[in-house]
C-alpha cells in the first residue's frame, strides 16, 4: 500500500509585502508525494520553484490552502515536530569551521538530543547509519573545509536522513557539481527513496537526468500552475515542451532532448548505421543541415562506414572525398553552394 508524505490542497504561494497586495506565484496546487519516490521539481527560471519548496517546508507562508505532512498541517506543527518529519537540503553552502564530516551529519539528530546536545548510543548508530548509506565511510574523520562539492553534497544529505524524516527537501542539489557527480547524487537521492521508503522532492535544472530518473514531476511552466505525471506523461502530452520553449531551443520528443536550432543550410543524404551515422546525424544537425528523407532532393550524400577508425565520404556529383574526423568534413561541407541538389 503507497503511504502518501505530502500533500498539497488548493495552495497558493506568493509573497505577502507591507501595504502592497499580495502577490500571486501560482496557485490551486494540488498535489501529493509518496513514500519511497523520488519528485523533481523543474520549471525555468523565475517560474516560483524556491517559493513552492519555502512554503512546503513550513519556512513561509502560504497565501492560501493547506500542506499536509503525514496528515497534519506543517505550519500549525511545532518546530521541534516539524524536524523529526522532513529535513532540508538547501543549495547554500553550509559554514562547518573544522567541523569533521561525522560530526556535520552528526547534527542532524539535534531534534532528538537534550539541550546538552549530547548524542546517545542510539543516536550515533543512526549518523553512522547515514553515512553509510550514502557512501561516505571514508570521509566520516576528514574536515568538511576539505572535501570537494561533491563529497560535502553527500555528507548534507547524511545529515538529512540522520534526522528519521518522511520527507527529504532538496533545493538544487546538484547545482555545483560536475556531470559525473550530478548522476552520481541523483541516483543517491533515488536509491535512497526506494531503500528508505522516504519521500525525495527536489528541485533541479538537469532536465535530462529528471527525465531520467524521476518517479514524478513537478512541472512549473511560469504561468501560475503546476502540472504533475509521470515524466513521459508529460513530455506526450506537450507541457514538457511548452514550458521551455523560447527562440532557437525546441524540445525533441523523440529523443527526450533540447535541441538548439541553427539556421537551416539545405538537405543532406545520409546513409550509413552504427555509431558512424548517428553521430554524423547530430553533427549534421548541430551544424544547420536537416537530413533528406524519402529520396528528397539534397545538396550532397555523406556515407558513414563504421569501420575502425571510422571515416565518411562526401559525394558532390561524381567527386568522392573521404574524411576520417567529423570536424573536416564539416569544414568541406562549408564550400559546397546552398542551392542545387544531388
């Protein structure tokens, strides 16, 4: 049976000034996350991601509606309540002075001490706990200062399953970090989902790996509503695309990427399987050039031989030339004239 962590009832979220009306970020959210998935939060920039994430977590106000976690209304709940159901991640970096990795994630069990702060057994069974299940046994005696962005994203989100939550909160946890390290916490978040049985909402700009590897979107397309689903839900039915659209980048369904739109140069015939063909096609594509289809007209023909190392061949007429880098074929393809065909 799915147990349903947060749920969202008519909300609207905004921000409440001095002797101004309230302003409208958007609203009638309705929406739920669940025990053991893993939501992704994406929208472009400006849309009210932060705002949204703020007011689920209790650290603002909505302007309307309710926030439910496990039942009960997050703003109405004590924060000591509040702390022990849902931990946050935020993008910020976090001051540690020579604190070491342990005893970062160490405070996370701060709801659970006295007011000594004093861990108990049972306390520090769960930290090491926590970093054991993030994969970080080895930077438990290293000082925070000294650990790269990624080893320190790691150690945060330790902190935050020392704290027991339901419900982990991550705003941009991939912000500073390189690709490899993007999938590499990605994928932490999600198989902690499932082997916690915790709900993971966060907020990210890696389109490509919330596609990926979400279990539900949030979709914040800027225009004062939220749209959920499944990922290929919404990428079927267009919300996905809309959402991003703007001169020169479309969204390709096919191939559940963005594609930048050059300026069109003309067709180009282009035969050839393997890994020749598909990456003679993207750089074709990169570079303006659409591929002829059906036997339309063409300003020349590429043929891709996937041999090793492999090579393409320009055919203009009756002139072949053959080419063993992508890079000089598109240089040759520059001299050939926007007009005629092959």
């Amino acid at each position: 049976m799915t147990t349903t962590v947060l749920t969202t009832q008519n909300l609207a979220v905004g921000y409440i000034a001095p002797r101004k009306p309230a302003r409208l970020i958007a609203g009638d959210i309705n929406a739920v996350s669940q025990a053991g998935e893993m939501v992704c939060l994406i929208g472009p920039n400006g849309a009210g991601k932060s705002t949204l994430l703020r007011t689920l977590a209790g650290m603002q106000k909505p302007l309307a509606g309710r926030v439910l976690l496990a039942g009960d209304e997050i703003h109405t709940l004590p924060p000591s309540e509040r702390a022990k159901r849902l931990s946050i991640v935020l993008t910020e970096r976090v001051q540690a002075g020579m604190l070491s990795a342990y005893e970062l994630a160490a405070l996370g069990r701060h709801p659970y001490t006295d007011w000594s702060g004093k861990l108990s057994e049972q306390d520090e069974a769960v930290v090491r706990w926590a970093i054991e299940a993030v994969g970080a046994v080895e930077l438990a005696n290293r000082p925070v200062n000294e650990l790269s962005d990624g080893e320190r994203q790691k150690i945060m989100i330790a902190r935050a399953l020392a704290q027991e939550p339901a419900l982990i909160i991550l705003d941009e946890p991939t912000a500073f970090l390189d690709l490899p390290h993007r999938v590499e916490v990605m994928r932490l978040l999600r198989r902690l989902a499932r082997e916690t049985g915790r709900a993971v909402l966060l907020s990210t700009h890696d389109l490509d790996l919330a596609l990926r590897l979400a279990d539900r979107l949030w979709l914040m397309p800027g225009d004062g509503r939220l749209h959920t689903g499944a990922p290929e839900d919404l990428v079927l039915s267009g919300a996905l695309g809309n959402a991003f659209h703007s001169t020169g980048v479309m969204f390709d369904m096919h191939s559940g990427t963005f594609t930048v739109q050059e300026a069109y140069r003309g067709n180009i015939a282009l035969s050839g399987d393997g890994m020749a063909g598909e990456w003679a096609r993207r750089a074709l594509e990169r570079a303006g050039y659409a591929i002829a289809t059906n036997g339309s007209p063409a300003l020349a023909r590429i043929e891709a031989i996937d041999n090793t190392p492999p090579c393409w061949r320009l055919i203009q007429g009756n002139n072949a030339q053959e080419y063993t880098t992508l890079g000089d074929l598109l240089v040759a393809m520059h001299t050939i004239p926007l007009s005629g065909s092959q």
